[in-house]
C-alpha cells in the first residue's frame, strides 16, 4: 500500500499519450502546493502581489513543461533556452525571493515527473523549515557597533590623517574604504567602515567630525554589505 502511494504515475512504460486524468491529477496538486508555498513565503514577510501570483503557479506552469517534454530532446534543448532567456530579462532579486523561486521549480519538476507523494512531502518539509527559520529571526544581522560613515571635505583638506585623532578617541577601528570627488571636482566623498568604542556617543562624534570638515555632511548608518552580495 506503502509503496503504491510513492509510485509515480508514469513509472510504467512511457505511455504514446499522455491521459486527461494523469494531466489534471499533477496539474491540481502543483497548483496546491504552489499555493502552500506563496503562503510559507508570505509569513513574515512582505511580498508584491505579482511575485505571490507567480510562486503560486509557477509549479503548476514547471508541471506541465517537464510532462510536455518527457522523452523529447529537442523541445528539453528549447525550453532551457527559454529559460534562459528569461533569466536574463529579468531584474535580479534578494536570496529570499530566488529560493522561493528554486523551491517552486523544484516542486513542479517533481509533480511532473508523476511523484505526486514525493512533491507533497518536499514541498511540506521546505515549507515548514521557511517558516520556523523566518519565526527564529535566523540569520538576522545583530546590530553591534559596526558603522558606515560617509563624510564630505572641501578639496583642499587633505584627507590623509585628517581625521585620525578623532578616530582615535570614538573608535576602536576605522578603515578608509572608497574616495570619490563630488560638484564637479570641489570636494571629497569619503566612505570609513568604523566600529565604535561606545555607541551612546555617536552625536559627539559626529560634532567632532563636523568642526573638521566645516559642517559639510556627515551621514552615519549601520555597517552596509557588500552591493555584490545577497
């Protein structure tokens, strides 16, 4: 009885055709479980409604390529070209988002290949881990003294050391890390990765900064990732 549950539907030899009711049996429980995993994807998080419309039947849409192309080289070869296509047409998005992508794919590969217990399982399994996962706050960042500074000189300052005293009294280490000129080549944009000795003193360094730089601005913000990185 085990066994008949996790048995696929297209096991046995490749049928000439593929039936009506083999077609709607995978298409029905893609679209169920795409549904389960825009709601995983959803909890705790906001989303556009188009990207929620799209994870919802995108297993179904992944269904029926994979059981349309069963056996068949030629349409495999164009529709990963299609794929690729699309890929490059589209805007990159956050690692949430493209592993919600990924576990939706992966659900309609399953289904279409006629393992609907297997693709149920799965899908319920990676729906559970999203949702504990989001629950725990894992891998949420933990907001230390790590800082983003970005100040702005007139040309005539030379940056070098200008501010290394003042560094050292609020920092415990502070990094030169990008110099650009702005207003046609007037001034100086200065970015410092910097991790403060007490964070309760932030105004005061600021003020300090800003007595060397003429008031010019200062702006201080949590230390910032990489752009490369999801």
């Amino acid at each position: 009885m085990l066994d008949s549950i996790f048995t696929g539907l297209f096991d046995s030899a490749l049928p000439s055709f593929l039936s009506v009711r083999n077609f709607l049996i995978c298409v029905a429980t893609a679209l169920v479980l795409g549904l389960l995993t825009a709601t995983a994807y959803r909890f705790k998080c906001d989303s556009t409604r188009s990207f929620t419309m799209t994870l919802a039947i995108l297993p179904a849409l992944v269904t029926v390529v994979i059981m349309m192309v069963n056996g068949n080289l030629g349409a495999g070869v164009a529709v990963a070209g299609a794929f690729s296509l699309v890929k490059f047409r589209s805007a990159a998005g956050s690692a949430r988002e493209i592993a919600a992508i990924f576990l939706a794919m992966s659900t309609g590969l399953i289904t279409g290949m006629g393992y609907i217990a297997y693709a149920a399982i799965y899908t319920v399994l990676m729906c559970v881990a999203f949702v504990i996962y989001t629950a725990s706050g894992f891998g949420n960042m933990k907001v230390g003294n790590e800082r983003t500074l970005r100040i702005t000189i007139p040309e005539d300052l030379d940056y070098t050391g200008v501010f290394d005293e003042i560094f050292g009294l609020f920092t415990s280490k502070a990094i030169l890390t990008t110099v650009k000129t702005t207003n046609m080549g007037s001034m100086f944009k200065l970015r410092y990765d910097v991790i403060l000795k007490d964070s309760t003193n932030e105004k005061e360094f600021i003020d300090r900064l800003r007595e060397r730089n003429g008031n010019l601005e200062i702006s201080l913000s949590i230390g910032e990732a990489a752009p490369v990185e999801l």
